[in-house]
C-alpha cells in the first residue's frame, strides 16, 4: 500500500490540486466565493471546469455526474460522458462552466411530496462549491443541491446549507457582544457509523436482506451477544481485509476515516470519522455508507446498514458528535479550564438546552424510519423521549447558577489504578452517561438516536436550525439590553430554571425514567407514526420559515414523504414476509409434517406394543402450528387488503402501524416457533446462527 499521507485526498479535487492547476487570478476568485458562499461568475466557472476536466481525465474518469441527495436518503447520480463530436468524426473531451454550475436532470420520478408535477418534472442541480468534486469509479462527481422548476427544495443538501448559514448568523452577533469579530461561525460534525458484515452467500438465500434490509424471520440463537465478547474483540480476517481497504478508499475521497472496531452484537462494526464542517460531514457519511456496501461485495461479504437486521441483537445506529467552531479555529462549545467562569460558554450551553428542550419534538421527527423505531426504547438505544446529559460537573454549576450560589471550582480528580507503574489519569470531568439521547462529551454534544441507515442531514438541519433560533433570541435581548453583564447573567439564571426538565443524568434506559419523564411533560413519541406529523405543527412550520429553511409547502411535503416511506417500508416488509412464508416455509413445513405423520402411522399400523405419547404430541404440536401459520398469513393477507381504504397519509401509516406491523409479528412468532421444530435439513433459510457466526 502507499503511504497513507500520497493516497489522501488523491481522488479529490482540493484546494492543493485547485491552487495547483488554476490561474492565480481565478484560485483566488474561487476561494473567496467559496469563503463567502456566493454564486460563481461564468469566466471563473469556464476556467475552474476545464481544469477539473484534465484533472479528472488523468484520474482515469470519463464522465462526470451532478451528485446529489434526493429526499430517497440515498445518494442520486446520472452520469455524461465528457465526449463532443469534433469535426473529423472523432470526439474531443469537453466540460463547460455552465455544465459544471447547473444541471437539469429530469427529476419526476424522486420523491416531491406533490411539490411538482409532472409536467414541470425538470429539476436543477446546482454546484456546492463549498464541498469539493471527486472522481469515483471513472466518473467526476460534483456536488450540487436539487430543486425544482418553480424552485422548491427537493433534497437534503440545500436545507442544511440553509441552516448553517441561519447559525453562522445569529453565532456572529452573540460573538460580537463579547467583542470578538469572526468572519464566519460553523457547525462541525463526526458521525460514528454503525453496521453489521455478514456472508454474501448466505445473504443471498435470504429475500428478507435483500428487499428490506432486515430479517423477517429468525429464531433467536443459542447464542446472542451476552458473552459480550465481540466489542472491541479480535477482527475476523475476511473483516479485517474489508476494513483496510475501507479505509484507503475513504482515504482516497479525503475523508478523515479514523477509527474501526468490533461492536456488541456479533458480526457487528464501527467506524468513526474526524469531524470536519456539517455539510462536508454529510456529504462524507453518505459516501461511506456507500462504499461500504460496495467494498463488502468485493470481500464475499454482505453490508447491512438497516437499524435492527436481527431481532433480539443490538440494532445499529450512528452517532452525531456535534460542534460550533468560529473562523478563529475557536470551539464554542469548549468549557475551558474555568467553565463556571465562562460566561460565553455557559450562554452558548444554555442556548443548545433551551433549543433542545423546545424543539424536542423535532429532533425527535428528525430520527424517525420504520427502521429506527425497532431500536429506539430497545435494550439498546435510547428511548424515544428527548433528554440532555450534560456531566455531574456542569449540572452542578448550572445548579449553582440556578440557586444563586457561587459554583464550586472545578477540581480534577484522577483515576487510581492502583499500580505504581501506571501513569495517572485524570478522570473525564463529564463523565460519560451512555444511556442519554442527547450528551455533552467534553466539547461537543453527542446526538445518539440517529438511526444507521439515515442521512445524518436531517438531524442537523434540526439542530443547526433550532440553536440558530434561541441565539437570535438571545442576541435580540442582548443587544438591547443597557448593561450586558447584568442582563447576560440574567439571561443564563432564566434559561436554567426554565429549560432544566430536559436534563437528566441518570440512567434513560430504566421504566422510572418514563414515568419521570412524562411527569416533567417531556414527549414520549414512540414510533415514527407518533412522531412524524409533529413536523407539519404550526410551531415547526413557523421555525424553518423564519430562519429560511423550509416554506410551509416544502414542510408539509417532507412530511408526507416521510409519512409515505414509512408505509412504503412496512407493506414491502409485508409482502415479503407473506412471499417467504406462502413459498418458503409453508411448503417445508408441510413436507416436515408429511414424515413425522408418515413415520407415525407406520408405527401406529405395525400395532406393536410401544408408547407413541411423545410422538403422538409431537406431531401435534407440529400440526397445530402449521395450522397456525396458515391461519396468520391469511389474516396478515386480508389486513393488507385493508390498506387500500386509507387515502391520508396520516390515517394510512396509523394503519399500517396498528394493524399490518402487528400482524406481521404474529405471523412472525409462529414462524419462529416452527423453526425450532422443525429439522434442520427441511428449514427453507439460513438462521441466525448461520447469518450472525460466520467465518
Ligand atoms: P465515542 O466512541 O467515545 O463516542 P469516538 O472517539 O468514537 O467517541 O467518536 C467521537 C467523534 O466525535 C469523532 O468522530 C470525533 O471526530 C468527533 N468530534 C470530536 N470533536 C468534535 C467537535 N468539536 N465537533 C464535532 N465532532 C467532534
Ligand atoms: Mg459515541
């Protein structure tokens, strides 16, 4: 392999190769619409384009491709050869700056929410200079925003774009009452991501991986994750080589992968990124999550980023670590040696409580698949009720605060190892509560109901959006006021007393919690049916409007998008479980019943003089269920039916929640039943013992 430090970035079109191939005059232009993110000048465009295309070309590309991220979650690409027919019956490679700044891809078959008809199903892309081009499998990638004709926002880039400049914007004016001036304020994130490795070849005897993501079936087996003896353990060789190509190719596209482990359940891994700006963070996740599934295929291995592919096992999620930074390379959310006397921090900290606290619901809407709603409330994960830790030394300054005392000052404690040879460690002053949804680590908070299949976008958009809200609120009364001091203070006291219910440190996976958390009236929206109308609110509407993120019409069309995909999800589920149960296992378990029965009315026919009780139970009990089964794929085949009735999109994913999910269930549990009975030569599909204990 290369040397790490030649391979990074060497897919990228960065500032290195961009100071490199372009003339001063247009680098420097560059840069500076870049820094300020405006629109680029046709001569600039024409010069950085062809620069981009030679580039490109020598990377081996050729073609390239407006990349960008369609409401699907995913990301969408339609690739152009660079050809142009030249004169003499050959071609010449040809890239403009009109291609590279815009382009029109016919866009009537992504996701809208009825924002666009069919008529007008031209959509634009256009180029986010901020995130720099890329080649990937001979293709020049640049990422753009999509909007529609009547220009409506139809993707996930724009919004968040949005709100980072919303945050920068109020960030600045708190900055500048403290008397610093910073040109630019960014959120910076770190997703960790989640996801489980397993045999391609049994992978592809289950249909229920391949539809949907997850197993819907599946005995539990005798062995789960209770040794806990896979986190952090010794990496399976065939995973191993993954990991390490993995990594060189996320190296390759410039993309901080950094660190790679065994996580709790069985056949499951993550890897963690360094942070960098959100959008770039964004951009960086998707493409992982991508080259995941593709480096896995090459390894005879199966990538399964779905939140729970097994039940009974840990589900996958991803964990956005999340930041404020200025221009100045200043961390906001860095508490400093003193943090009882950092007033900015201490404002900045109360500003993200308060924003958490009343935009709960949101950041909750901004979690919420099909998928995530196995995990979240599960042993594993948090529950879907929206709570901050914030460490027992920052809960008891802002304790202090509250009462009017004088905060105590803060006193590292170190870790006694009890060896004399062992250094001294100072303890984490936050110590870390991994129950909490939503945790302050040392600098930064950690969001932790992100589900691992989604865009991380969402999520963001929320946050950024939410905090940008409460520092405007903040800077307006701040800026009035006739004594900063004074008024800061003020400010701060306010905000604990009326904000603190959201904050618990204890631990958020006990039935207590729940019962404590509904007495301080924090929401318990359970599944992404509860959760999700919660975005179209007066309340919500109202915040992305005003910070310019989303119109009324953009909301509400997310909103049903969401809303639809979540039924899309469950009846696909469905129909494939009614697949694999009328063809699969219906069949087997009949040929099973055909030789228990055979054997026993041989042996009842010989009349010989040996009990057949247990034989006898036996084949009932095998009966019973497989009239059982029977029984509920009917019912789950007519409640299928039923759907049909429901036009909303409310009314409909209800539906599907309250009565297809648990038919689905049902159905399930006497699957599952069947599979320890019946012999293992007869059952249709590899288990979980074969799925989760590969070698
Ligand atoms: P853990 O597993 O203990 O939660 P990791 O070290 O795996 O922590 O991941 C922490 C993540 O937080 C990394 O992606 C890291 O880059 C990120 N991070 C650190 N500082 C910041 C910051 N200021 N803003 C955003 N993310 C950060
Ligand atoms: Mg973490």
């Amino acid at each position: 392999m290369a040397a790490v430090k030649e391979i990074f970035g060497s897919s990228v079109f960065n500032e290195t190769v961009m100071q490199a191939r372009l003339p001063k005059s247009i680098f420097k232009s560059l840069k500076k619409t870049i820094a300020e993110g405006r629109e680029l000048a046709p001569e600039v465009a024409d010069v950085v384009a062809s620069a981009m295309k030679d580039w490109a070309i020598e990377k081996g590309a050729t073609h390239y491709t407006h990349w960008f991220q369609p409401m699907t979650g995913i990301t969408a690409e339609k690739h152009d050869a660079f050809i142009a027919p030249a004169a003499d019956g050959k071609v010449v490679m040809e890239f403009s700056g009109k291609e590279l700044i815009k382009g029109e891809p016919d866009a009537s078959s992504f996701p809208s929410g009825g924002l666009r008809a069919t008529f007008e199903a031209r959509g634009y892309t256009t180029w986010d200079p901020t995130a720099y081009a890329f080649v990937k499998e001979g293709t020049l990638c640049i990422p753009t925003a999509f909007c529609s004709y009547g220009g409506e926002v139809l993707d996930k880039k724009t919004p968040l774009l949005r709100s980072m400049e919303a945050i920068n914007v109020q960030a600045i004016r708190i900055l500048k009452l403290f008397g610093k001036s910073v040109t630019r304020v960014t959120t910076t994130v770190g997703p960790e991501q989640e996801y489980f490795l397993i045999d391609k070849e049994v992978y592809k005897k289950r249909k229920d991986l391949i539809l949907t993501g997850r197993t819907l079936f599946g005995a539990k087996p005798a062995k789960g994750q209770e040794l806990e003896d896979h986190y952090f353990g010794n990496l399976r060789q065939r995973v191993s080589d993954y990991m390490k190509e993995l990594d060189e190719e996320l190296w390759k596209l410039g993309i901080l992968a950094k660190t790679k482990h065994n996580e709790v359940a069985p056949a499951q891994h993550e890897l963690a990124p360094i942070f960098t700006t959100t959008n770039i963070a964004t951009d960086h996740n998707q493409l992982t999550m991508e080259l995941m599934k593709k480096i896995a295929d090459k390894h005879g291995l199966a990538c399964l980023l779905h939140e729970k592919p097994f039940a009974g096992v840990n589900g996958s999620g991803k964990h956005n670590n999340w930041s404020i930074s200025t221009s100045a390379g200043e961390n906001l959310l860095e508490p400093g040696k003193s943090p009882k006397d950092n007033t900015q921090f201490l404002l900045i900290l109360t500003a993200v409580i308060k924003a958490v606290d009343e935009y709960a619901d949101l950041l909750r809407v901004s979690v919420a698949s099909a998928g995530n709603d196995h995990r979240l409330g599960a042993n594993e994960a948090p529950p879907a009720i929206v709570s901050m830790f914030v460490g027992d030394e920052l809960a008891s300054i802002l304790e202090a605060i509250e009462k009017g005392e004088e905060a105590q000052a803060t006193i590292k404690a170190f870790l006694e190892t009890g060896v004399a040879a062992l250094p001294k460690l100072p303890k984490d002053t936050t110590d870390r509560n991994r129950t909490s949804p939503f945790a302050f680590t040392g600098n930064k908070f950690e969001f932790r109901m992100l589900g691992s299949a989604n865009s991380i976008s969402g999520a963001n958009i929320v946050l950024n959006t939410a905090v940008a809200e409460i520092l405007e609120q903040f800077a307006d009364r701040l800026e009035a006021a006739e004594d900063f001091g004074k008024e800061v203070a003020v400010l701060v006291k306010e905000t604990i007393t009326n904000h603190k219910r959201i904050i618990f440190n204890g631990n958020n996976y006990s039935e207590e919690w729940v019962e404590e958390a509904a007495r301080r009236g924090l929401a318990n929206l359970k599944t992404s049916v509860d959760a999700l109308p919660t975005f179209a609110s007066e309340k919500s509407i109202a915040l992305f409007e005003k910070h310019g993120i989303f119109s009324k019409a953009e909301v509400e069309s997310r909103c049903e998008i969401m809303l639809e995909g979540y039924s899309k999800t469950i009846n696909i589920e469905a129909l494939t479980m009614l697949d694999m149960a009328k063809k699969d296992i219906l069949p087997a378990v009949i040929k099973y019943n055909q030789e228990v029965f055979t054997t026993l009315k041989l042996k009842k026919d010989l009349d010989l003089n040996i009990s057949l009780e247990k034989e006898t139970a036996y084949a009932t009990k095998l009966s019973n269920l497989t009239e059982s089964l029977m029984s509920k794929i009917d019912e789950l085949d007519n409640i299928l039916l039923e759907t049909k009735n429901y036009e909303d999109a409310v009314e409909l994913a209800k539906f599907f929640r309250e009565y297809v999910f648990e038919a689905m269930q049902t159905l399930r549990v006497v699957a599952d039943e069947l599979e320890t009975i019946v012999s293992a030569a007869n059952w249709p599909f590899p288990t979980y013992v074969d799925l989760l204990f590969y070698v």
